[in-house]
C-alpha cells in the first residue's frame, strides 16, 4: 500500500516543487527507505484470545470481536490487503527482559528522567473522575501532529464513559494517566485483548508536552502491562508508514517498529 503511494507522490509531484538543495533527492531517498523498510518488516501473529472472555461481562467479547472486524476488513482504497496489517506499528514486550525502560536508548531515557525530576507521576485512572482535566487536555492545542482537533472538544465537555469493569486481566480496557501535583496532564486508553494491547488515544497537554509527559505515559503503560498483564507480548501505537517522519522517529525511540500483523480471533 505505502509502496504505491510512496510512488504516486514522486509522480505526482512536479519538479518545480523541488529546490535547488536537493528536496528531490532527498524526497526520493525517503521513499527509497520506506519502499525498503515495507519489504524488510517482520511477520508476527497476534492472538486476541477469544475464549477468554467467555467468563468476562459480554461488553469485552464484543470490543475483541470489533476489534478484529476493523484490523481484518478490506482496505477501502487497496480491497487486495487488510485494514490494520501491514506497517503496523508494534513493540515486542517480551522479546526481553522487564522493566521495558531498560531497553530505550540514552535520548528516550533523558525525556524519563526530565518528567520524573520534575515531579510528574503516573497511574491508572478512573476517566469519569477526570472529565474536566480531560476536556482541559483536549482544548490545549487545536492542532496536533499537523491535523486540526475535532471541533467538539472545543464545544464540549469530554462525555462519560459506561465501560463495564473488567473481571480478568486478559482483556481490559483501561485509562491511564500523568499528573502533576495532583492535575491530571496527560492520559491515554488502551485495549488489551490476549496478546495486544493497543494504544486507542492519547493526549498531553500543551503547556506540559515539552517536560516529557506523553513518554512517560507510554513507558509507564509498558511497564505497568508486564506487572499486571502477563499475556500481553504486542504493545501497538497505531501504524508506522502513515505517520510522519518526526512521528516515525518519535515511535522508534520508544520501540515501535513495523510489522505485518496476522489476527488471530478464534473461541
């Protein structure tokens, strides 16, 4: 998929959009390692242990079952391949030893430490207790990773949720959040289903981004899935080649790489 669109937008473009330095050279060599790195990504099976939830509330058999309706469905554009299968973007969380801090690189590690030594903390949260921190979080910024923000988080307060709790660790799903003397500034949800657990939404607040929250928000989750959820060996940030090179190199820091996905779903 990327392969065609990485081609089409050499193509597409004209030669007077490149300047003098190189942009042409330099728009061909990204696509060159994209083209390279969609043939070079492994191929990983992901079971969302289905059977599990069988003694669970109903609410988490149905949350696996769409879950895997969305990742396996016909691309619209490309009918030939699957919604959420190629590129996907994923970290092995047993591919070695816990905590998954231990294995970041020194940049990754420096963005730890700032939040910490500024006092930030984390822990799991009860969205409902939080709207308003929440709704606060949401109208920090109207545009984020170069896209505008929906319009109802600047005309509404974040609604309620009615998840039913959880009665087994195998499947969950949870939010979690960074706070700063006592103010929630960052939170994140996250559906764990088996094997997966993957990053649904995740916001920082503006005015804190640049102290390091939303890195300790992901490598605080990583840690907290290996204590509390054992099964768990696929974290997933959404996907890699539709990000942006500053997202693509913000998700490598922090261990996401792609991958071709099989689901697996069955009781």
């Amino acid at each position: 998929m990327k392969l065609l669109t990485a081609l089409m937008t050499v193509i597409a473009t004209p030669l007077s959009a490149f300047n003098r330095e190189g942009l042409f050279l330099g728009h061909l060599r990204q696509v060159s390692e994209t083209i390279s790195q969609i043939f070079k990504q492994p191929s990983i099976s992901i079971d969302l242990r289905l059977s599990d939830t069988l003694n669970n509330h109903p609410f988490y058999r149905e949350m696996t079952r769409q879950f895997h309706r969305n990742a396996t469905r016909r691309h619209a554009k490309l009918p030939l391949i699957r919604q959420f299968e190629f590129g996907v973007a994923v970290s092995l969380l047993k591919s070695a030893p816990p905590p998954y801090s231990t294995r970041l690189g020194s940049p990754a590690k420096r963005n730890l430490k700032k939040a910490l030594r500024l006092g930030y903390r984390f822990e799991r949260i009860d969205y409902n207790q939080h709207r308003d921190e929440i709704t606060a979080i949401h109208r920090s910024s109207k545009i984020r990773q170069g896209r505008a923000m929906p319009e109802h988080f600047f005309t509404a307060r974040a609604p309620a949720i009615i998840d039913p709790p959880s009665t087994k660790t195998t499947h969950d799903y949870p939010y979690f959040g960074i706070f700063k003397e006592g103010t929630l500034v960052a939170y994140a949800s996250c559906l764990i289903a088996g094997e997966l657990c993957s990053i649904e939404t995740i916001y920082g607040h503006d005015a804190h981004q640049a102290d390091g929250v939303i890195p300790l928000l992901l490598v605080s989750m990583a840690d907290h899935l290996v204590e509390h959820h054992p099964q768990v060996a696929y974290y997933v940030y959404d996907t890699y080649f539709g990000a942006s090179e500053t997202m693509r190199r913000f998700k490598r820091k922090f261990l996401f790489h792609p991958h071709r996905v099989t689901w697996q779903c069955a009781d």
